[in-house]
C-alpha cells in the first residue's frame, strides 16, 4: 500500500536550528528517516500519529495540540497520520549542537598544537581568512597580524621568544560563535626569565563553521 506523503515547510534553517513544519493529510507518511540531532515536537492539532519504529515494531501515539515533546537524536522512524483529520506539527531540530561539538574539538586540537609548538597543527585550526591579535602590542588591540602568512609567522614568533612554554590546565567554553579557552602559560624566556601568568583567548569562528577566524589574546601583566 503507498500513502501519500506528508508535506514539509522550512519555516527556520540557520547554523542553530531548523523548524520544519509537517502537514499530514489522513494517512499521509514522512518516510523512514533518521534524526542526527535532538529535537522537540510541537503539535499544532490534535490527532494520532502511528510510529513505525526500526526493529519493526509499531505504535499509536496521541497529539495533543501545543503540548510539546522531546526526543533524542538516533530515533529512526516513519510517521503517518492515523486519524481521519489533516494533522500538522511543528519539528524543532538542535543542529547548532553538533556545529558547537565540531568547534569544541578545534578548540582542543588548537591548544595541543600549542603544546606541541606544532605550526602546522595551529594553522589547519585557523580559517582561510583568519587574524591574531596579540596579548602585547602598540596598538589598543595588541599587535595585529592579518592573512594566514602574518599569523604564522607571529605563532612561530611566540614559540622564539619562549624556548619553553606551556598553556596549561586549559577550560574551554563556546558562546554561540565565540569560543574561549582559558590557561596559565608558563614558560621561560630567552633571556633565562620564568613567566607564569594566567590569560585566555577570545577566538570567533568564521561564520557557520568550526574553524578560527580571530585569535584575541588577553595575558595577565605582573608589576
Ligand atoms: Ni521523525
């Protein structure tokens, strides 16, 4: 037997969330799909859904218009409209979730190629078109280097000043398109100087990926 298929409209679709609404006709289906990301369900009617579920099995489930529910991602299902009436929900999907994930994992590789005094390493973290604004400099933004050839050369600049240097017991957060990672950097200078200071990085993703377009770095000053 085929059934109809259930419409979906777009109503949001940016690097947080997307909001599709499902219109069911009697009987209508969405397919067999699977969710990669949480989402919440908001009825806009009443009515009941039948679930088909992998592993075969089959379920009824009610829907009570404006009265959410939540799943996680994984569910893999197909969804019809078991009533007699059109029915609609409302799916909001997580995605920013696993854009957030991918940033947090750059922010980590990016501080153990610190560590590692690793160029290479530090440069696949950093965007096509990425800036560095050090923790010094004359300016009130620290010394600026634009394009990928000036932040290279000011990163190996850092590992020639410090012979020894370790950002250590690093945290990092993420706030939507910032990232902040924060460390005490301890090290010796050529001159044979200890340094330990506690600092932390501002870095901006480039737009709608996990890559890092604007390192702004921000060093306590001992006097
Ligand atoms: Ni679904």
């Amino acid at each position: 037997m085929s059934r109809p298929k259930a419409e979906p409209v777009i109503r949001i679709d940016d690097e947080r969330f997307r909001a599709t609404e499902w219109r069911f006709a009697p009987g209508a289906e969405t397919g067999w799909h699977r969710h990669d990301h949480d989402y919440v369900v908001v009825p806009l009617a009443d009515g009941t859904l039948r679930l088909e579920e992998s592993g075969g099995g089959s379920r009824e489930a009610p829907l009570k218009r404006h009265l959410p529910y939540s799943r996680p991602l994984g569910v893999e299902h197909n969804v019809i409209n078991a009533g007699d009436a059109p029915l609609a929900f409302l799916e909001v999907e997580a995605v920013g979730g696993v854009l957030a994930a991918g940033r947090h994992a750059v922010m980590e590789r990016f501080a153990a190629a610190w560590n590692a005094r690793d160029l290479d390493a530090l440069m696949a973290c950093m965007a096509e078109a990425c800036a560095f604004h050090a923790a010094a400099g004359q300016g009130a933004s620290g010394a600026v280097h634009q394009g990928r050839e000036a932040v290279r050369a000011a990163y190996g600049a850092i590992f020639e000043t410090f012979p020894e240097a370790r950002w250590t017991d690093p945290r990092h957060s993420i706030s939507g398109d910032v990232g902040l990672p924060r460390w005490r950097f301890v090290g010796i200078d050529r001159a044979g100087a200890p340094v330990e200071v506690d600092g932390c990085d501002v870095l901006t993703f480039e737009e709608g990926g996990t890559l890092i377009a604007l390192k702004d770095t921000y060093r306590k000053a001992r006097s």
